[in-house]
C-alpha cells in the first residue's frame, strides 16, 4: 500500500522540478521494491484484494523502472520543446499506478477493471503526443480490438466466479483446487481467453500493435512494448495456473497459431522499411512464442515464458530508444534514408549492435535462455515444430541482421549533416535499459521457485 500511496503522491507536485523528482523518485522506487523478487512461493497478501508473489513482484518492478525511463526518454520531446509537460506526467503516473494494481489484485472484478482501465491513459498518450495524423485511426484500431473481446472476458470471470464460489484468486488457490483441472467448454475457454490473446497480442488479432506503436510517441511505445504486452501474458498465466481450465482443441489451434506466426512475422520484419513497425512486428512474435510455451503446459514453458516477458520488456523498449534517438536526428524512420552511422556515431552504432543481438537471442543476454527454454518445450510438445523452429531462429537473426546493416553501414545521405552529438542522459537511457537484460542471466536460477504445482 505505500508504495501505491507514494506513487499517487507524485500528483501534488507542481514546481518546475516536477519533472525531474517523479523520474528519479519512480526509479528509487523500483530499486526499493526488488525485494519482491524474493517473496516466498506462496506469496505475501497485503490486503483482502491485493497480492504479490514472485510472478507479480517480477512485472511491479519492471513497470517501475519502464515509467521512469519514459521520463528520461521523452525530455527533449515533451520537457524541453514544452510539448503540455504537466499532463503528460500525470498520465504517465496514472498508467504506472493502474497497471501496478492491475498486477497486485486478487479480485477478480478488480483484475477486469484494471485490466480494462489501462487502456485509457494509453490512448491518450497517442492520440495527445503521437506523431501523425493516423494517430486518430490508430487509437480506433486499439480501442476496438480491446473493447469487442472485453465483455466475453467479463461474462467468462463472472462465470469462473460462481463454478469455484469464490471471486477471491487468493481464496481459490489456497483451497488446493489446482489438482482439478476443468476441460471447459470451447465457448468458455475462448472468451476467457480472447482479451489477453488481443492485449498479448497473438498472430491474427495483432493488426492495432504496429499501427499504435508507429502512431505513438516514444513513451507510448516504451510501455507499449516495456509493460502492456505483458497484461495479456500475465492474464492467462495467472488465469490458467489458478483456474486449471483446460480446452485441448483451442490449445492445439492456438499452438500452431503460435508458430506459424512467428515465422510469418519474421518475414514480415524482413519486408519492412519503418523501423518501428519493423520492432513492433518483431514483439508479435515474441510473444506468439511466450504464449506457445504457456500453452505447452510444460514447467519450463511457463519459466521460460516468464523470462520472456521480462527479457522483451527491456530489449523491446531500448530498441524503441535506439529508433526515437535516430527520428531525433535525422526526421525519418525509414531504412533506407538512415544509413551510414558507423561513420557518425559509432558509440551509437554499439548500441545498435547489442540490442540487436539482444533481440534475436543471443549470448550473453537472458533472451538466449528464454528462448532454448521455449524452443525445448514446444520440440517436446510437438517433434513436427522442430523444422518451425529452425526457421524461426533463422529468419529472426535475418530481420535483425537487415535492420542493423541498413541503418549502420551504406553511404551517408546529404541531410545527415544536421546530425549533433548525443547527450549524456541519452547514453543514461540506454545503459539503464542493457545492464537489467545483461545481469538479470547471473539471476535467473531463482525463476525455478516462481510456479509450485
């Protein structure tokens, strides 16, 4: 609770370093809420309707440091060109605090509402601060894809709530109930599981995802892909590890649905000249391959599926950085008008090339173990995924490999020469989003605690 009452404190503040005391003072506070990363299995309960465990505690302190660094992020876009600075801060608080509770309750009512009300600050975000005029579409596209699977989800948990006689997660997994595992019906199934699919989002119901991250500004797209991927993938575990429900059809579909799309998004990101639509297309498939490992019902699965969710947070997000810092610069987005900045910058160009290796997986990041912990689980769900796979991994070192070269090597064009040096607190940002995604792997043991079955 005081860490909900201190970030609500952030409200009252309105001298000209406002800005400054809310960016260090959220930063404070997801250093001093690591201890949630060693909250026991069976988790602590704060009140009647929040809890926090490991799972929990994992996504508190990722959303805590995401929000401070969309502070740092968008100094120059919002506080020094004075772009409406006071609402832009209290937006972003808001955000920070509904998603804080949407990870700590325990209610499920609440769990809807919060899940529900993100969705609101976000819009505003892009629709006040974003780029274009296709911004307006974009927010339609984000609205109704989230609206028209949200009263499925509503009608699901009010159904859930009366099977176990109980609203309360808490109650329900203290009664030992998840030993009986309820094959539900496809109906049931599909719209308990519908909001976090779109939210997460999978293959098919992805098409709001690169639209709002193009049309956003860069904090939108830092909490886009740092925080609000991850309602959707937090939902179905906490549902389905609760709950038990279990639909073997749906599963299998949506397994496959997983895969494919992992690959047909992979080729996508090959064909792309935007550079963020080419990212924001890159987390369709990170999180079609979380969710595959969810579904695969293995233990190492559900790990590695964590371990996703917080590897993507923090490489999704730098990359976004990395993409805005260059937009700063040059006016452009394309790939084929930003080349040749090895010769510019190449401090930046280092950057470029740590967090792409970071987003196709590579050592010495935790993605690497994320991934062969997927991999493992759906060869051993399926050996037929095994050619799938092979083709993933390689067309996800293609598409990062495309997006590297182009912007870093090549001929410089005339206008680069209104480039100017990077400031002090842009090197900040993006060494605060690599060292979590570099020594968060010395860690990583401790993932083995986070499921008990």
């Amino acid at each position: 609770m005081g860490l909900m009452f201190s970030i609500s404190g952030l409200f009252l503040l309105s001298s000209r370093m406002s800005w400054d005391i809310r960016l260090w003072w959220l930063m404070i506070l997801s250093v001093l809420n690591m201890k949630y990363l060693n909250v026991e299995v069976w988790g602590n309960l704060v009140t009647e309707f929040f809890y926090c465990d490991s799972m929990s505690g994992m996504l508190v302190v990722l959303t805590l440091w995401i929000s401070g660094l969309m502070f740092l992020a968008s100094s120059y876009s919002v506080k020094l060109l004075d772009n409406k600075m006071l609402l832009f801060s209290h937006i972003v608080i808001v955000l920070a605090l509904v998603v804080i509770m949407y990870f700590l309750c325990s209610h499920i009512m609440y769990f809807y509402i919060f899940f529900e009300i993100s969705l609101i600050p976000t819009l505003m975000l892009i629709i006040g601060w974003g780029y274009q005029p296709e911004r307006l579409q974009a927010g339609v596209y984000m609205m109704l894809y989230t609206i028209s699977a949200s009263l499925p989800l509503l009608l699901s948990l009010v159904m859930v709530g009366g099977m176990y006689g109980s609203c309360s997660m808490v109650l329900v997994s203290y009664l030992n109930c998840l030993d009986l595992v309820y094959d539900v019906s496809s109906l049931w199934f599909l719209g308990l599981m519908g909001a976090f699919l779109v939210k997460l989002p999978m293959f098919s119901v992805h098409l709001w995802l690169p639209k709002a991250h193009v049309e956003a500004p860069i904090a939108g797209s830092m909490i886009l892909a740092g925080v609000l991927l991850k309602l959707g993938g937090y939902g179905i575990l906490r549902l389905l590890s609760i709950y038990s429900l279990n639909n073997l059809l749906f599963s299998k579909i949506f397994m496959i649905i997983c895969v494919w799309g992992g690959v047909i998004t992979a080729i996508i990101c090959v064909g792309q000249s935007d550079i963020k639509s080419l990212i924001a297309y890159s987390s369709v498939g990170h999180m079609g391959l979380m969710l595959g490992g969810v579904l695969s019902k293995f233990m190492w699965g559900w790990e590695g599926a964590m371990l996703m969710m917080i590897s993507h947070g923090f490489c999704s997000s730098g990359l976004f950085c990395l993409a805005n810092l260059m937009y700063e610069k040059f006016k452009s987005r394309s790939l084929f008008l930003c080349g040749g900045m090895i010769n510019v910058s190449p401090i930046m160009c280092l950057w470029w090339f740590l967090f792409c290796i970071g987003n196709m997986g590579a050592p010495p990041f935790v993605s690497l173990v994320s991934e062969v912990m997927l991999f493992c689980c759906m060869y051993m769900y399926s050996s037929w995924f095994i050619m799938i796979i092979l083709l993933m991994v390689f067309m996800g070192g293609l598409y990062n490999l495309v997006m590297f070269v182009s912007t870093q090597h090549g001929g410089i064009m005339g206008f680069a020469n209104s480039w100017c040096g990077n400031s002090c607190s842009e090197y900040l940002l993006l060494t605060l989003h690599f060292y979590p995604m570099l020594f968060f792997i010395l860690n990583v043991g401790y993932l083995s605690k986070i499921f008990l079955f």
